[in-house]
C-alpha cells in the first residue's frame, strides 16, 4: 500500500517544481515586459514633446506668413528658420543625467504638518499632485509626505508609494518613478 501513495506524492512533487519554474519564468518575463513598456513611454513622450513643438512652429510659421500678407507657400528656408526657434529643442538626456533629476529621500525631514495622518497613500498623494500642478517622482513624494505626518510601517516606503500608485487607475506613470494624476487635463478643460 504505501507504493502507490509514494507514487502520486513524487507525481505532485515533481508537478510543483514545474508549476514553480513555470512561475519564475513568467516573473521574469513580466520584469522585462515591464522595463520595455518603460522605455516604450519614455519614447512616447519624446515623441508628444517633438509633434508639440513641431505645432507650435507651424502655427507661428502660418502666423507669420498671414500677418506679413504673403499667401504663397512658405520657402523652406522659413519652415526650417521657424522649427529652429521652437523653444526647447529635444534633447535626449544621457543617463548620468537622468539619475541626477531624481530627488535624494532627506534622512532629516521635519514633520510640519498632521495633514496626511488619516490618510491612504493615494488620497495623500493625490492632494500633493494636485497642488503640484504637475508630476512627481517617488522621493519627492515621499518627502513631502512625511513633512504631512504620513506613516510608513513597510521598510521600503518609495516601494509602497510606487506600487500603491501602479496598482490605482487614478494615477499614471510618466517616467521611471514618476507619477501624475490621469485627470488632470479634465479639470483644467471646464
């Protein structure tokens, strides 16, 4: 009696080590999907900064030929002169570069406030971004967050605020560790 019962406990051991290979292996793959979506973005943006400024150049280019009365086409001579002047020429950043955009977690922040101590990590963070007006990474969040008396009990608080921020449809990604609200737009539309 105890052959059979051998038999199937070997058969389910060998079915969990294939279920857990299995599992570190779609892990793995999500971890990659993961850090091309990321770059994915990145390019994304790169390319709304470059089709906005190519707009901004088109309508003073258009501007320009019917203030000065010339209904002809434009040389492109002047459709280059006007893409030059667009502020903010893009740029790719080098990574140093980058990393050195990244706000520093203080290790000194004073508590000024108890305005987040109720609070879940998205209402508080919601709040910050709103006043903002804009994007913010992580460690700035987290700074800001402790300065409004907010308390972390995990041992990775930027973790918990990343995750806390993916996981919630009210926020969205807009750079490696950078967050904004997803409506944002809609309020300043009304």
């Amino acid at each position: 009696m105890d052959r059979p019962s051998d038999n199937l406990l070997s058969r389910l051991e060998q079915s969990l080590r294939q279920s857990r290979a299995a599992r570190m292996h779609l892990a793995a793959r999500l971890r990659e999907l993961e850090a091309e979506a990321d770059s994915v973005r990145a390019e994304l943006a790169e390319m709304d900064n470059l089709a906005s400024q190519t707009e901004a150049a088109i309508y003073r280019l258009l501007s320009s030929v019917l203030n000065s009365g010339n209904l002809g086409l434009p040389s492109d001579s002047e459709l280059e002169a006007a893409m030059r002047q667009s502020p903010g020429a893009v740029r790719t950043q080098t990574p140093l570069e980058r990393r050195q955009q990244i706000p520093t977690v203080r290790s000194n922040v004073e508590v000024l406030s108890d305005r987040f101590m109720d609070r879940t990590i998205p209402q508080a963070v919601t709040l910050l971004l709103r006043e903002e007006g804009g994007a913010l990474h992580v460690n700035e969040l987290y700074n800001r967050l402790l300065e409004g008396g907010f308390k972390f009990t995990g041992q990775n608080p930027t973790i918990s605020i990343a995750v806390s921020l993916n996981r919630n449809t009210r926020f969205r990604k807009v750079a490696p560790g950078t967050f904004d609200l997803v409506m944002r737009d809609a309020s300043k539309a009304s």
